[in-house]
DNA sequence: CTTACAGTTTAGAATCATTATAAACTGAAT
DNA sequence: ATTCAGTTTATAATGATTCTAAACTGTAAG
C-alpha cells in the first residue's frame, strides 16, 4: 500500500488526523486517473459499495467540505438541490448533462470569452465558470 | 389605470385568472424601467410593503412558477440556498455581486466564448448563461 | 504500555427553502 | 343567482444540509 501512505501523510500535513473514513474517502476519491464529479449522495454510495463499514453521513459532509476547505476539493455553482463537488481543482468549465446529470471538464484551455463588460464600480472578478447545458436534441427542455 | 388593463389582458391571454393577487405581484414585478432580480423571500417583503392585504407564501412560489411557466419570467442558475428570477427573460450573462448578493444585467450584446470544445456526442447545446462573481477586492473570497 | 485529551465520528434533531395537500374561496360563464 | 374549475391559503411534508452533544480514537507524553 504504497497510496495508504501517500494519503496518510497528506492528511498529516493538512493538520488533519488520518482516520479510517478519511482514509476511505480519500481512495475513492484521489485514487482515480480522471476527474471525479460527485454529490454527497452520490458518494455515499460509491462509499457503500466499496467499504464494509459504513460512514456516516454527517462524516461524509464533515470529510468533504474539510478537503474543500484544504484546497482538494472544489465546490461547483450549479443550481439545483444538491451540491457538487470536483476533484479537479483548477479553475475550468464543465458541460452539464442534463439527461444524465453529469459534469464533464472542459479541458481545452483554449477556451476564452470576448468583449467582457467592465466590472462594476469598485468590484473585482473572483471567479468566472461557465456551465454549459446539453441534452439529447429531441428532448423536451428540462423544466429547471 | 392603464396599467391594470394591460395586465388583465395579459393574465387572461396566458389562460390565468387575473385574481387580486396576481396583478398585485405583477405590478411590482413588471411595472419598471429596469430588469428585476429577486428571490421569492425578497418579493415577499416589497409586496409587504407595497400592498394592504397579505398574500401568502404558497400564492407567491405558485404565481412565480406559474408566469415562468409562460414565459414572463426566468429562473438563474445559480448556486446557493435561494433561487433567483429574472424579469428580462432574453438569454443574457450577469455579474453576481458576492458582497450584496445581487445579480447584475450584463447588457453588452458582443459578449461571446471563443474556442469552445465540441459538445459530447449527440448532445446538442441547451444554454450558456454566464455568471461572473465580483466583489470588492480586499475582502476575503466567500466560503461558498 | 497506560493515560489524557483534543480531534473526530455519529445518531438524531434542527433548519430552511421549496413543494404538496386539501379545504375554503372566487372569477366568470350560464 | 348559480355553478364550478381555477385559485388561494394554512399547514404539513420533503429533502438537502447543518447542528448538537455524547461516544470514540489517534497520538503525544509519561
Ligand atoms: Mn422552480
Ligand atoms: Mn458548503
Ligand atoms: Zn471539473
Ligand atoms: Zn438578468
């Protein structure tokens, strides 16, 4: 277990102690060769196939924003009743399924917007994300 | 009042009855110069303000969904616990002031993305609305 | 190896925006 | 005036998230 180690000790530097779930969450979501888009729910039972025992979700809620909040994990602006969360976390843009409700990472970094408007007195950007909505064509509008 | 005509016809062209309460919540939504952007909880109180007779909290989500359905008003996406309307319902970008938790019109038409990625196989584009989170610069970024 | 304790986990309660329910009310057609 | 589908309303229900407070555990010190 040459990845138990690795997370142990990102834990420890992160001033978080390595428990068993954190562990645990830690495989799921860092063990993994592409970009992982989740909600709490959605994990939960990733977390429930993987592991025998279960987490809570209280433990899942503290885990997640307690990464967020170390820089591993970005929170991403969708509306809708339940948050995302992404393991990339670069400053990037996402098509937004809406059949599947999936994200996908816009990677071309090519990728710019023209012709911005100045900002408003005194305001500085923080952040610009752009989400693009797509669907199956012959589908009704999602009534979001 | 002409006014009140104005939105008669419209409600009874929509199919809607135009009850007390809807020309009331039409009033302050559309008679203004300027596009408005509110929560239901923000349209609760200048209703409280603005008009003797209580309406209640079912009548305002039932009404706000009820003209977005016809096409009067437009729901942003945008992350966070309250959900935000729009009275100007052309596809549009905002700036979303972090500080004052308001939207902002971006009215500049030449706005536009460059470069963009083709879209996932047989996935047609639904919408691209951007939002640009501003504050002022020396505050701390938003936890959100 | 024990002890001690801050940090962590947990079940369950609380919160809060939104939606559902079902009874009372009302606009408008007859 | 009558009638009834459409509407309003108080209230309950829902569902994601946060809070609480008690039990547990990693680890530093002895
Ligand atoms: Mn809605
Ligand atoms: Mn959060
Ligand atoms: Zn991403
Ligand atoms: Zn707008």
């Amino acid at each position: 277990m040459e990845q138990q180690k690795f997370h142990i000790n990102k834990l420890r530097v992160s001033g978080l102690r390595p428990t068993k779930q954190r562990l645990a969450i830690s495989k799921i979501l860092f063990n993994r060769r592409e970009t992982f888009h989740f909600t709490i729910e959605q994990l939960k039972k990733v977390i429930e196939k993987n592991s025998k025992k279960k987490i809570s979700l209280a433990t899942l809620y503290n885990t997640v924003h307690a990464f967020k909040k170390k820089g591993y994990l970005k929170e991403i602006p969708l509306k809708g009743n339940q948050t995302f969360f992404d393991t990339n976390t670069s400053s990037h843009h996402h098509f937004y399924d809406e059949d599947t409700l999936q994200l996908i990472d816009i990677k071309d970094e090519n990728i710019s917007i023209n012709n911005l408007p100045k900002t408003p007195n005194g305001k500085k950007i923080q952040d610009i994300e752009i989400t693009i909505k797509v669907a199956s064509n012959y589908q009704k509008q999602k009534d979001n």
